[in-house]
C-alpha cells in the first residue's frame, strides 16, 4: 500500500493480565504524572504488505526517539542499547526494554528469554489477547501479560509504558513483575489472525531457573545498558499536488513546479506560497491547508496539500480575470442610536462595491426589491426605524462581473 493510500489503523490495547502470590506485596515503581503522547511517526510506518513497513529502521528509530523522550519526563536517561537494535527480531528488543526499565528502578532483570513462553506470547499474539501462563514445570502460575495491536512492536512497548493511564498503568506494571523465585520472558511481534501488527509479552514466575536461548548477560555482552545509542529524528513528508485549469509554482520552504514530495525533519515549520503563472489565478489550498494565503504546516505529522490555480478567461486578448469574493468582516447595530455599521472587504482582487439596504414589509405585502447603490466599506446606515431589514453587498470589476451578493437581516427595536 503506498504511503498516500487511504489506511484505516485500528490500534488496541489488551486489558493487561497479573496473577499474584495470594497476600504478596512489592514496590512498583512510579507511575507518569500523565499520558505521554505519542509523536506522529514517518509514512513508512504504514507501508504494507510487502514492505518493511512498521519494522524498517527508520519506523523503530522514530519509537526510539519518543521513547527516549518520554524517559527524559520521567527522570531518566535515554534508553542505552545495541548498535544493531534496529536489527534485533522483536522478542529480543522488548526483553532488552523491559530489563533497561526494571533495573533503572533497581528491580532485578529478568534472566532471559524462553522458548516455551514464546510460544504462549505468540498465541496471545495471534489471538488478540493477552497471553496465558505456560501450565508446565517449572512454570508457576504466577504472572504478567501484554497485548497491544501497533504497528510495530517498540510502539506497543511505548504505550505500555507511557499512555497506559487509562487502565491505571496495568501494562507498565506488567513489566516491572516481580512474582518469586527465578523469572522468565516470552515475547513475539508479527501479523495476527485479523490482520493487524501486534505484539505480546509474558513474564512468569519458575520453580527453578528454565532454560533460555537469549540472556540479559549476552544482550549486556552486545551494548545494552552501556553503548550510547542515538536514534535519527523522524523524518515526515509534505506532498504537494496541483489541480485546476490554471498554473504556477510553489515556493517558501521548498519549490514545486509540479507534484512532489519533500521530507521535513521533526519540529520543523513548513511556510508555502503559490505563486500562479502568467494567466493563471490562485484559487486556494486544500488538504492540510486552506484558503488563498500560505499555508502553515507545523512539520510534525505526515501531510499532503493542494495547490489550485484557474485560468483567467480572455476575451480578444483582453485579460478579464476573475470576480472578487466579497467577505463581511463586521457588524455593528445600536437600536439606541438607530444606526447599523457593516464592514467588507474583497479577496481575490480589486473590486468596487454595491450596496443595498431593503426594509423588509408585512407578510401579506410583496417584499421590495432590493437596490444597490455604489458604496465603501465601511458602510453606515443612521436614523432607521424600527423594523427588520436586509443588507447585502456585492463586488464588482472594471470589466462589468458582479460577484454574488452576501447578506445580512437584521432587527431593528
């Protein structure tokens, strides 16, 4: 699907899932004052099927950064992992997550992946629930479950831990288990039966230590917790298409002739003008943007705007051009000194004004035809009656097009 396709996301959390020792107590570690939002992320994101898509560098580059960025609310340092975290599969980068958070709040790491509980995740993964316990020795049933429905599995892990308010924290606890005994973690991230990227995590207690094929001792061996890993600031893209009879460029921030797409860093302001050709006439924004003046682009989200120019019509060669759109910018009534202010302007050129002022009469009587009178803004009536009436104004040009009329009624006491 091309990053310019209509996609519909839906993202789910899974009710987080822990069983206790009867009567156990342990310390969580503190909980965010808030919901820490989530940034927007790069349109590569949402690149599937057949595409990195979500688990390209540049997409769990960009969780990394809001990751980091929502550590630093919370106190912490920047999350410190592998140079190849990037390339880690998924199971291997949320134990390496979870570990990096248990011991920044001095709880003990979670010895290493399992197999068996990998299993149980990808299940839960695959079924859109959190996962349930392994039921073999030496599997206890004392435990932790996630499930989340996000494009990735670093994108769960953040809103596990960082916009999980809502549920009173549950998935962030989740992570921080403690149980008895020796621990284990299962994790696993893909495709699930209705087609959604989702990811799973389990943590569960043992009677004695199980086997693991990935340890926190090797993924400290590879830089966690030591190696000083900066992701790259998420990139998003400005898309500018042009439409309309007319032409003409863009310029500002960057230039266009002709559709094109541009990348923009994170936090940078995009500013857009239109500039139309010999001919042609700008006729306004759409998409992200509207109206005739530029366009502002806050440069934090994927956008995509519309630039539309119309041909002026010739008449023997004669340039015409186009009929002004008149606006009533204000209104001022005072029935004390019976007088009514109207101001107006035009947009889209020069324009002389009419205007017209109708008091409006019984039912039973056929209403007056309304006569317009050249007149500027602004346009004060005094001495009125008492009664309903109906103001309008309208534009004109040289050449002799008049613009429909706007209208106001107002009531006179």
């Amino acid at each position: 699907m091309s990053t310019w396709s209509v996609l519909k996301l839906l993202f789910l959390v899974g009710a987080a899932s822990i069983g206790l020792v009867t009567g156990s107590a342990w310390a969580v570690p503190p909980d965010p004052p808030r919901d820490l939002l989530l940034g927007a992320f790069p349109a590569s994101c949402y690149e599937r099927p057949g595409t990195p898509g979500p688990t390209s560098p540049e997409c769990e580059n960009a969780a990394v950064f809001y990751l980091d960025r929502a550590r630093g609310e919370m106190g912490l340092p920047p999350y410190n992992l592998p140079a190849n975290f990037t390339a880690l599969s998924p199971d291997r980068q949320m134990f390496i997550l979870a570990n990096l958070d248990r011991t920044a709040y001095s709880l003990p790491p979670v010895p290493g992946l399992n197999a068996e509980l990998d299993t149980v995740a990808e299940e839960g993964m695959k079924a859109e629930r959190d996962p349930t316990p392994a039921q073999q020795s030496p599997w206890a049933p004392f435990y932790g479950a996630d499930w989340a429905a996000f494009p990735n599995a670093l994108w769960g892990y953040y809103i596990w831990m960082y916009s999980d308010e809502s549920v009173g924290w549950g998935h962030r606890h989740v992570v921080f288990y403690e149980g008895f005994a020796t621990l284990g973690m299962g994790a696993s991230a893909g495709v699930s039966s209705n087609d959604r990227e989702s990811s799973a995590l389990i943590i569960q207690s043992a009677s004695e230590p199980p086997p693991f094929y990935y340890t926190w001792t090797e993924a400290l061996a590879t830089g966690a917790g030591s190696n000083v890993y900066e992701p790259s600031v998420p990139q998003f893209t400005v898309m500018v298409t042009f439409a309309g009879s007319g032409a003409g460029a863009i310029t500002g921030s960057f230039t266009c002739q002709a559709t094109c797409t541009q990348s923009v860093t994170l936090g940078v302001k995009v500013s857009l003008s239109a500039v139309p050709a010999a001919g042609a006439s700008f006729a306004g924004w759409g998409g992200a943007c509207s109206g005739p003046g530029t366009c502002e682009l806050t440069g934090d989200t994927n956008e995509m705007v519309t630039a539309t120019f119309t041909r002026v019509p010739t008449s023997s060669g004669v340039r015409l051009g186009t009929i002004p759109i008149v606006k009533l910018l204000h209104v001022a009534l005072s029935s004390r000194t019976r007088k009514a202010r109207f101001t107006f302007t035009a947009v889209g050129g020069p324009a002389r004004f009419q205007c017209a002022l109708t008091r409006r009469a019984a039912k039973r009587h056929k209403p007056a035809p309304e006569r317009f009178t050249t007149c500027t803004s602004p346009r004060i009536y005094r001495n009125l009656g008492r009664g309903v009436y109906l103001f309008a104004v309208r534009a004109t040009t040289q050449n002799g097009l008049t613009s429909h009329p706007i209208e106001r009624r107002f009531l006179m006491r």
